[in-house]
C-alpha cells in the first residue's frame, strides 16, 4: 500500500502568482519547496482512492507516473476551488485507449459540495461534454457516515473546522487507519476528536501557517499541539503555504516538537504502510 502526496499546498500553492518572499523566490531553485495544490492518491494495487482533485492534477498524475493508474473512489472534502475543480480533469482520461475499460469514477463529496457541484460545473458539463454525467457517480455523504467501499475498505466521515462545511476522512483499510484532515482549525466537536484519536496510524494535517492568520486552518503551533494531543503512530503535514517556513527548517521544527512524529511532507513523497 502506498500512499502519493501528489500535491502539499494550499489555495495560492508555491511559488505564488506575483510574490516575491523568500519561499516563493527560493521554491524556483529548491523541489521541496516548490508546491501544488494538496491532493493526495492512496495505491492498494488493485484499489485506489484520490482524496480531493486539484487544479493541476492532471500534471500530478503524469509527472508521478500515475496517468494509467485505475482511480475507483474520489472524496471531495469542500467545494473551494482548489480541492475540488480538479475532477474536470478526469474528463480527458482516456481508459478506453490504456485500459480497455469504460472509465468510471465514484466521486463522494457533501451536500453542501454538491449543491454548488450542480450550480457551477452542471452548467459547464452541459455546455461543452455532457457524457462526463456517464463517468460521473456521485454519492452525497453525511456527518458521522461509514461508507463500505469493498470487504477491506471502509470510510468513516467527520465534520472539520473551515470557514465552510468541510469532510474528513478516517480511511480504515483491513487493521489499518489513516485520516485525512484538510482543510481544518483546531475547534473540532469532542465526537470528532474521539474518533480521530481511535485512527493513530497515520494522520494527515493542515498546517498552512507559520502563525495563526485566520478561521479554519492550523498555524505550526496548533498542529503540534493537535499530534501532541491525539498521539498517532504518525502524522504529516500539508496544505503548507507560502507563508510558513521553509520546506526543511519545517520539517525540523515539527519534528523536534512532537519526538519524531509529525514530518512536513513535500510533493512526490510516497509512503509505504
């Protein structure tokens, strides 16, 4: 089983259009620092799950040699633009060709998701490949929803803290957990904290600011005391902004305070479970 950061930033990504601060420049010289909108795919060989669908992620797909992988299941957490738009995309695929298959993708999402689905990308749909409805299953998830994807796979949803309603995810794969926690502030319900802290393989956390700038997101600090907290086996961070540290300094900071556990992921990262 692996586990693909396709993309590790948040809504401006790195460098951002027009910014001239020390990451933005430095991302121009260094990978690590250089940053996509966060979207990561989960590879079980025969299954594979995309949590969120970024603007670039048709590049996503083809820079980590991904393009003729069978995506089964696509959880959408919100509809801002960044997380979501990306679906789109998948238009293009072309499984027929690579495959031998009639492409088909189960996109999960909210209602308040695919509420702004139907009035926003409907309308494009209609108006330019009205066969994507055919690729198009969508289901509409609740709060606290388990969701049976096959005999090994079930998906537990969570509400988040955003400035819009927003899904988590606690993936359960046979004895393993891992929960997907983008985009999201600290002020979770003690319901959403429990069963966070009942999934401690792996968790993966909004970190977009070095200090805290506003609602819905965790500065540094926050997202240090959160794995200090919920105490998983282990954690990365994404969604990680421009205005954060640099790729390595936090990647050491996060590190050093939580005794290993929480690491700053990057673009590309692949990890094994």
């Amino acid at each position: 089983m692996r586990l693909i950061f396709l993309g590790t930033g948040d809504a401006d990504g790195i460098p951002a259009l027009g910014c001239r601060c020390e990451i933005c420049r430095k991302s121009v010289y260094s990978e690590k620092n250089r940053r996509t909108r966060a979207s990561i795919l989960l590879d079980l060989g025969d299954y594979s799950i995309l949590i969120d669908a970024a603007p670039e992620i048709r590049y996503q797909l083809n820079r980590y040699k991904l393009n003729e992988k069978y995506i089964n299941t696509v959880l959408i957490t919100h509809w801002h633009y960044e997380h979501w738009i990306g679906i789109i995309e998948l238009h293009s695929w072309d499984r027929k060709k690579t495959q031998k298959i009639e492409p088909k993708f189960t996109i999960f999402m909210n209602k308040y998701a695919f509420h702004q689905y139907n009035k926003i990308l409907n309308p494009f749909i209609n108006a330019t490949n009205t066969w994507l409805k055919e690729r198009y299953n969508i289901k509409v998830v609740e709060e606290y929803m388990r969701i049976k994807l096959n005999d090994s796979i079930e998906i537990f949803t969570i509400p988040l803290d955003h400035t819009i309603p927003t899904t988590g995810y606690l993936i359960h794969i046979s004895d393993t957990c891992i929960g997907y926690l983008v985009d999201t502030g600290i002020e979770l319900s003690s319901r959403t904290i429990e069963n966070i802290k009942d999934c401690r393989d792996l968790i993966i956390l909004d970190v977009t600011w070095y200090k805290k700038e506003g609602k819905g997101h965790m500065s540094i600090r926050e997202a240090i005391d959160f794995v200090n907290n919920i105490k998983p086996l282990k954690a990365f961070a994404t969604h990680i902004g421009h205005k954060n540290l640099l790729h390595e300094e936090l990647d050491q900071v996060l590190k050093h305070k939580t005794n290993n556990v929480l690491s700053a992921a990057y673009d590309g990262l692949i990890v094994r479970l």
